[in-house]
C-alpha cells in the first residue's frame, strides 16, 4: 500500500539521520509512525499547527545534519507562506512527500522557502492504469518555473 512508504522511508534510508517529520491533519490520520520512530535515533514529530505555535529549539529547523520532512496530504502552500516568516526555518536537508496523486506540487516547490534549503527532495504518488507509484524529483536546490 503507497501509505507504507514514508514508513519505509524512515526506518531503512533516513534511520540514523536526526529528523523533523511534519504533518498536516490527514496525513496524521492516514499514517501509523510509532514503529518508525522506535527504530530512528532522533525524531522529532510536528503538525503544521504546532511546528508554527510551539517554541521549538533551534536544533530542531536549523541543525547543519537535520532532514526535515514534510508529509503532505493537502495542499501546504498556505503552511509554507507562514513558514516564510521564520527566520530559524533553514534546513540544509528538505524532503517533501505528497500523497495526494491528484496535488499539483509545482506551487509548493516555487515557495521560497522550500528554495531555502540546500538539498531538496520530492516524492510524489501517482495512480497509473491502475498501479500505485512514487516518483522521485530532486536538485540542489530545485528550480520550478511557473
């Protein structure tokens, strides 16, 4: 099942990263990250709403070695433009998973702070002839024109 992936994605390829996983309300729902989390070193868990309104230690959307991931189900453009007013919010590592086949992501990577980060990464879910996929986008950083 694609809601499997960034499950997948946490517990194998980012396990010994220092990682802040962001949600929005759906995603939070769709996705079970207990067994994920007991297998990383460092994870720290946000939604949208609290990564805006609770104090949070700079380590935690600053650090040089932090991977912030941003799981999406929704579009998070209007996340992201309050996003943009934190000067804290710069992290060198960027991941952006949309489980929404059918979000157009080309707004959420033109935001400026998505080109904030250094390394970006996009993965996307997509239904073809009936078959559930996962594409990969990445760049250092990522130019999209609109």
């Amino acid at each position: 099942m694609i809601h499997q992936a960034p499950t997948t994605l946490l517990s194998v390829p980012l396990s010994f990263q220092d990682l802040l996983l962001i949600t929005d309300d759906h995603t939070q729902l769709l996705l079970d990250l207990d067994q994920a989390r007991a297998s990383l070193m460092a994870v720290f868990l946000a939604t949208q709403h609290s990564l805006l309104h609770t104090p949070r230690p700079l380590h935690h959307t600053k650090a040089t070695l932090l991977t912030a991931i941003l799981l999406f189900h929704q579009d998070p453009t209007d996340f992201l433009l309050l996003l943009a007013d934190n000067t804290n919010w710069n992290p060198n590592y960027l991941v952006l998973f949309c489980l929404n086949p059918n979000l157009n992501t080309t707004t959420v990577l033109s935001q400026p702070v998505v080109q904030r980060s250094h390394f970006i990464l996009l993965l996307h879910t997509a239904v073809q002839a009936g078959h559930h996929r996962i594409y990969a986008y990445t760049s250092l950083p990522m130019q999209v024109s609109a």
